[in-house]
C-alpha cells in the first residue's frame, strides 16, 4: 500500500506540474502576444513619426534649394514672391470665388491632390482643407506638390503652381509668372 500511496503521489506532483507548466506557458503566450502587439503599435507611430521627420527634413531641404531659385539677393526669393503675389503675405487671405485660403490661396482641389500624392507614395499622413490656413502646412503642399511634379524651374514651379500640373502650357500663367518674376526682380 505504501508503494501506491507514493506513486500517487508522484503521479499527483507530475500532473500538478503539468498544470502549473501549461498555465505559466499559456500566461508567457498571452504576455509575448501583448508585447507583440504592443511593439506593432509602437513601431507603426514611430514609422509615421519617422514619416513626419523625413517629410519636415525634405521641406527644410527644398525649401532651402527654392530660397535659391534664380536670384541673385538675399530677399528675393521664389517661395517669398508667390506669397507676396498670391496673399500679399496674409496667413488669413481668403477669395470668397475661387475658396482659395492662406498664404498661398490654396484651393480644395490642390488639397485633394497633394493627398492623392501621398497616398500613391504610401504615406500615413494627410493633409486638411483647414491646414490651408496654416502658412507651416502650406508650405509643406507647396513642396510635396512640386517635388511630385519634378518642377525645377523658378517659372515652372510659378505658372505651375498658379495653372495646375499642365500651367507651362498654359497661355493664361504667363501674366501670373511676370508678376513673380517681377517681385523676384524688384
């Protein structure tokens, strides 16, 4: 009897230890999927802020090559002359006609299409029709429109950004860019 007693014991311990172990196990399981979920929520905001830093680095970038475009002094710049040309350099300018708002009068559709950009680059960021009001934010539309649309030219960034992606062929742009060019000149 005493030889039964002990193997049911060690029965008893072995089954015992067998629970204990699933449960610890099932509990490590549960514990690595929340970590896993947890890192997968962690890593997709650091990609979108990683977005965000290369979208801010590229803006600074380009903002400084367009701060260059075809001048010879340092305040006339391409990027200061569309926004004396388009708002007098008024964050709050708003043509009732066009709903064009800001700094750089931009229009609903120019918003839309600078998030088409975005998406098609497989962004995670887009932009709104009130970030039109923001002179930051316009900026970066400005930039991520002409970068999409290879404009390398103090005139084709000009009649383009005024006509559209097709403004070079557009007879009605060329007043548009004389009076850019006329502040850049000026």
């Amino acid at each position: 009897m005493k030889d039964s007693v002990q193997t049911f014991l060690w029965v008893a311990i072995i089954f015992l230890s067998s629970i204990y172990f699933l449960s610890t196990m099932i509990h490590y399981e549960k514990q690595i999927e929340s970590l896993e979920l947890e890192l997968e929520t962690r890593t997709d905001s650091l990609k979108l802020k990683i977005d965000s830093l290369k979208l801010e680095i590229d803006t600074l970038t380009w903002e400084n090559e367009i701060w260059d475009f075809n001048t010879e002094h340092e305040t006339n710049h391409l990027l200061s002359a569309l926004m004396f040309v388009e708002s007098s350099f008024n964050d709050s300018a708003y043509a009732a006609n066009e709903d064009a708002v800001g700094v750089l009068q931009i229009r609903k559709t120019m918003v839309d299409d600078v998030n088409r950009i975005l998406k098609r680059q497989k962004k995670d960021y887009r932009f709104t029709y009130n970030d039109r009001w923001s002179r930051n934010k316009s900026i970066q539309m400005f930039d991520i429109y002409v970068m999409h649309y290879g404009l390398s030219t103090a005139e084709e960034v000009a009649r383009c950004w005024n006509g559209g992606p097709r403004g070079m062929d557009k007879d009605a742009t060329v007043y548009y860019w004389n009076k850019v060019q006329d502040y850049l000149d000026s």
